[in-house]
C-alpha cells in the first residue's frame, strides 16, 4: 500500500551522481545538486523526486527524475 512518506529517507541519495535526462526536447547531463521527495506517480506509484541539476556551463534546472526519464550514475 503507497504512503506519502519517502521509501528511500537518505537526503543525499543523488545528490553527487552524474545526471542525463530530457529537457526540452534535449537530452542533457549534469551533476545532482539537490533532491527533494515529490511523491509517488499517479501511473504505477513510482517513487518520484524533484532534483536540482547542475550543468557543465554553471546553469541549474529542477526536473522530475520519473517524468525526465532521468538516468543517474557515479561522476
């Protein structure tokens, strides 16, 4: 049964990894600045985190890491 509360309570799970995902109509790279807890998806009650990313060029973007198909790996 979903809860509200986060699966996985570790405030700095993501946050160091290396960062792709789409991004209007592109699909970008950077470094997991922040991650936030958002809830679960309303298709398959997917655990979903808002994350602040931080590119090459020193711009950030917030995305949904279920919704930007977000790939996360060690940088």
């Amino acid at each position: 049964m979903p809860t509200d509360a986060d699966p996985h309570p570790n405030p700095m799970r993501f946050v160091g990894l290396r960062c792709s995902f789409n991004f209007d109509g592109r699909r970008l790279v950077g470094i997991v600045q922040a991650q936030t807890y958002i809830g679960r998806t309303v298709r398959g009650q997917i655990p979903d985190y808002r994350l602040t990313i931080r590119g090459e060029s020193g711009k950030t973007v917030e995305i949904s890491l279920v919704e930007s198909y977000a790939t996360l790996t060690p940088s």
